[in-house]
C-alpha cells in the first residue's frame, strides 16, 4: 500500500497514468486476502487496511471508492478494538516505541473515521467517548529544521478531532439540532488555534505547503458540514423570506465563504504543484462540491449581495477545471469537468434573467428588505408574512451570535459586488439607490477591515464573469487573506435524501 502512495505523489518517475500505482494497491489487496484479518488480528494488518482507506479516499478516481473505503473503515474499526488498540493498557512487556506505534494508529484512524463519516453523512466507527488510548507524543522529525517538522500538523489534526470534529459529529447526529448550537460551534472551529508553521506563507518546504492545504480543506470542509442542512433550509424553503434577517442568515454566508475559500486553496495548490494536485481526487471532489453550492446560492437567491461575488467564484471554479483539464489531464477534473461548466452555465443564466427582470422560476420568491416590507410585482405570489412572535417577525440580528468573520464576509461582498455593478442595479423590492450594491435586503453592509479580510484574493480576471461595465480591480481588492439536464435548480428539487451526492464534502 505504502508503495502505491509512493508511486502516486512521484511526480518525476510516475506519469499521471502510470499504472503502477494501481498495480502495487491490487497486489497490496490480494497480500491481504492470504492472511486471516479476523483470526490472526495484528497491528500490521490494521496499518494495512488504513492505508488501504486513506488510498481509496485520496487518490482513487472510481466511482464506488467511497463506498468501499466506508465498508473497509468499520471493519478496521472493530479489528482495532478486537486487539486493545483502544484502550491505554501498558502492559509492562510492550516496548515504549510499540506503545507509541499502536497509540499514533489509533489516532489517525479516529480522524480518518470522523472525516469519513462527515463527508458521508453517516454515524463514526469510533467514538472517543468509548475509548481511553492517550495521545502519542508528539516529537520533532530527526534532521530536519523544527519549522518544517511533520509533528505539527499531527498534533493539529489530533487537537482538532477532539476540538471540533467530534463535536461537530454529535451535533449533526442528533434529530432537532438547535441553531444555536451550530453558531456556537462556528465560533469554536473558527477560533480553533492553529500552529504557526501551518500559517506562515512558507513556500520553499513542500511538506509545509502540503499539510497547511490540507488543514485548510479539512477546516473548511467541517464548516460546511455544520452549516449544511441550515443552508438548504434557507434556500429552499418558502414558509420565510430570506434576507439578511432571515433566522439562518449566517448559515448561508458560513457556506459561501468556505466554498469560496475551498476552491482557492485548491488553486493555489495548483499552481504551485499542478502536477501532484492532479493526482489527489480528493481536492477536485471538494472544489466541485463548492462550486454546486456557489451555483445553489446564485440559482435560489440572485438577490443577495453575495451572488456576484459567488458568480466570481465559479469562474475561478471553472477556469481551474478547465486548466487541469486541457494542460495536465487530470482525471478526476476531466470527469466532472463538463457537468461543473454546465451547472455554471445555468447560474449565469438565471442570474442574467434576475438582472433584466425576468421571472426566474428557482429564485426564493418571498423577497423582502431589512423592514419586512415586501414590495414585489409581476411574481405571482403574495409575499410571506411571518406570524407574530416569529423569530423573523422582531428585529433580533442573526448575526448577533455569528462570528466576526462572518459580518467581515458580507462587508468584502459589498466591495466585490461594487465590481460588477458601479452603476448598480436597484433591487426588486426597494427604491433606487445608486450606492448600495444588488440587493438592499444586506444594507447597510458592516465595517471593512482592510487589515485582515476574509476572501481569498480576487484576480482581474474573474472579476467580471458577466461582462458588466466595471471600474479598476486593483483599487477594490486586497492581495492576502488570512450541462447536465439531470442538475436541477428548482425549488423543491433536492429533498434531504438526495443532497448527499451534489454536497458530500471531504
């Protein structure tokens, strides 16, 4: 298994679509087949099937790769409690280096599981509420500067299971899940300490680069979990106008901003090692997730002044794609590439329609301002008044609970939509207002903090996918930050059991 690992990351001895990756995985499946997992359990073993998983979750293309790493999680899952792994018995015998070895195993396999199962939508193997196996230590690589040591990142990822993961986990888990109870774990994987190695901008160790991607899709990738069925709930239901002070408001921003964030992790790994970043199916399985919730944002709510920044986006979606595609062959990407440029397509569309005043079917009809006043003609439908009482009826902020990164989001989409409108469309439902950007249901936008924005850099040429008229990108934009027939974007289309295959992020 470890060579097939080996044979997919060497860039200069293996091609893309050498082969041998896939002979040494067959030819580590068959090893397995000739010894009796169930009766001559051993810590080898489990290693195996892990590596087995973690093969099948990263860089396997096939369909069913998924499904078949699930299958093989719980297997290993009740090999590794079969033999103690579990459980922080010393027995006076076992050398401190074996110790450390069964401890260290335990721990990847809790994460791979926890990630496994978010990405899925379904219950862990492993809990940590049924276990007592300590943490391994945590020790500098030998001859290597201690910046650039693994360690870190291993000591994060483990941090991070019990932080954010496992929490998160029992959250969605349970029926009835309050929406408090989502904010506040919000603010806690957003808070979440990260090691200074992993935050620099370090680009001369690969190693570094490597592991700071993967704490930022990892990160990114819980956040939209989190968010996910409030996201939905937002944009599909028509029992509350969405607005800025729609209930689960900040559901929506939370899942725009990781998606966002999301894509362009992958294209800066692109970038940089476009060979490599071709091999790894799971970064493409996550940039093609959040571009189709880019595409549900500017399909159900065109209004909003997030829905130019996400048009934005999905060019940078689609631009990525469409290079991996034609300069590096990716597989992964050329299998989703013409779907994504299709679910595109359709966005703009709609997103054109809404802007020359147009009935769009998929849009969220019940469209009101920050007042409650819904002032819509010609849509057919009379607006949503909410019930006395109702958490939309009163002038509670949602974002009142909502981290800061999150008013700091819709602050940059303001700036970013002043791009694509600096004449500005008036809205549907208010008075022309040439200084307020799409939509006056986010107005006025908070405060601007130059010092630390939130959205990955903005490039000229993603600026405009649309063609408007706009001013300069330079003077509006910061330089850091810390068809398919069968994709229907209508109202009512995506119940709760078929989400999981348009937004199963991992």
């Amino acid at each position: 298994m470890i060579l097939a690992i080996g044979c997919k990351v060497d860039t200069q001895k293996h091609g893309p679509e050498s082969s041998d990756a896939e002979r040494y995985h067959t030819l580590g499946r068959a090893s397995l087949c000739e010894v009796s997992v169930l009766e001559d359990t051993t810590v080898e073993t489990i290693t195996a099937l892990f590596y087995e998983i973690w093969y099948l979750l990263v860089f396997s293309d096939k369909k069913k790769g998924g499904g078949h790493a699930w299958g093989l999680m719980g297997l290993t899952a009740k090999l590794a409690q079969s033999i103690g792994l579990h459980r922080n018995g010393t027995k006076a015998k076992v050398i401190p280096e074996e110790v450390e070895k069964r401890r260290s195993l335990f721990w990847e396999l809790l994460y791979l599981d926890a990630r496994l199962s978010l990405s899925l939508g379904r219950p862990p193997s492993l809990s940590v509420k049924y276990m007592d196996c300590k943490r391994p230590t945590y020790t500098p690589d030998i001859d290597c500067d201690v910046n650039q040591s693994s360690h870190y990142y291993q000591e994060w990822k483990h941090s991070c299971y019990i932080r954010c993961l496992a929490p998160v986990l029992d959250a969605i888990s349970q029926p009835g899940l309050e929406y408090h109870t989502v904010l506040t774990l919000d603010q806690v994987i957003r808070d979440f300490p990260v090691p200074v190695p992993l935050m620099t901008r370090n680009y001369e160790s690969r190693t570094i680069f490597m592991q700071k991607t993967s704490h930022m899709i990892a990160m990114e990738s819980v956040l939209l979990q989190l968010h996910r069925s409030y996201f939905m709930r937002a944009l599909s239901g028509p029992e509350e106008a969405f607005n800025r002070r729609h209930r689960h408001a900040p559901s929506v921003v939370a899942v725009f901003l990781s998606a966002s964030r999301m894509i362009a992790t992958v294209q800066e790994m692109f970038s940089r090692e476009p060979e490599l970043t071709i091999r790894i199916s799971g970064y493409w399985s996550n940039a093609f997730s959040a571009a189709v919730a880019l595409c549900l944002l500017v399909s159900r709510a065109p209004f909003t002044c997030l829905s130019p920044a996400a048009l934005q986006e999905l060019e940078r979606a689609r631009l990525l794609f469409s290079s991996a595609t034609t300069s590096q062959n990716s597989p992964r990407a050329k299998q989703v590439e013409p779907m994504l440029q299709a679910m595109i397509a359709k966005a703009n569309d709609i997103f054109r329609r809404w802007y020359s005043g147009q009935e769009v079917p998929t849009m969220v009809l019940r469209h009101t301002d920050d007042n409650g006043e819904a002032e819509f003609t010609g849509m057919g439908t009379p607006p949503y008044v909410p019930p006395p009482g109702s958490p939309s009826s009163n002038n509670t902020d949602p974002f009142q609970l909502a981290h800061n990164h999150l008013k700091q989001c819709i602050a940059e989409v303001h700036e970013r939509a002043k791009i694509m409108f600096p004449m500005r469309k008036p809205c549907q439902c208010s008075l022309p207002a040439p200084a307020c950007p799409p939509s006056h249901s986010w107005a006025p936008p908070p405060p601007l903090d130059q010092s630390s924005p939130v959205l990955p850099y903005l490039y000229p040429n993603i600026a405009n996918p649309l063609g408007f008229s706009t001013p300069s990108v330079s003077k509006l934009t910061s330089s850091t930050f810390t068809g398919m027939d069968s994709v229907n974007f209508e109202l009512g289309a995506l119940h709760p059991n078929t989400e999981q295959s348009w937004m199963a992020w991992f």
